[in-house]
C-alpha cells in the first residue's frame, strides 16, 4: 500500500511540475508575444515618421525646382523684354 502511495504522490508531483513548467512556458511565450507586438507597433510609428519626413523632403524639393523654373523663366522673359525695348531706343535716336 505505500508503495502505491508513493507511486501517487510521485506521479502527482511529476504531473504538478509539468503543469506549472508548462503554466511558466505559457507566461513567457506570452510575454515575448507582447515584446514582439510592441517592437513592430514601434517599427511602424518610425516607419510612418519617416514616410511623412520623406515626403515632405520630396515636396519641399519639388517646390524648390517649381520656383528655381519660374525664375529662371522671368528672368528670361525679362531679358527678351529688355532686348526688344532697346532696339526700339537705339531707332528712336537715330530718327531724330
């Protein structure tokens, strides 16, 4: 009979310990679970901070060759402007 006892009592602690090894595996799946999901919520916030610093560079870069086109468009006309008003001057005097 204490065999048997024993026998129980072995089989209980075995059983005991393997529950709760497998209780404490569960915590720690759950808890690199929860690491991982915080570093790839993290991943994509920086993601997005990134995209949106990207895409404003790119804009401001785009605004930039915009204006740099335009100026150099009125510069131009300016010029064809000036040149067709000085040749009017230089017949005007002649004239008189």
């Amino acid at each position: 009979m204490k065999t048997i006892k024993i026998i129980g009592s072995i089989f209980i602690c075995s059983f005991l310990a393997t529950a709760t090894f497998a209780q404490s595996e569960q915590r720690e799946e759950k808890k690199r679970k929860e690491k991982r999901e915080k570093r790839d919520e993290r991943e994509i916030k920086e993601n997005e901070k990134r995209e949106i610093k990207e895409k404003e560079k790119r804009e401001k870069r785009e605004q930039k060759e915009v204006r740099d086109v335009r100026e150099k468009r009125e510069k131009r006309e300016a010029k064809e402007q000036k040149e067709k008003r000085e040749p009017r001057e230089k017949k005007e005097p002649k004239e008189n």
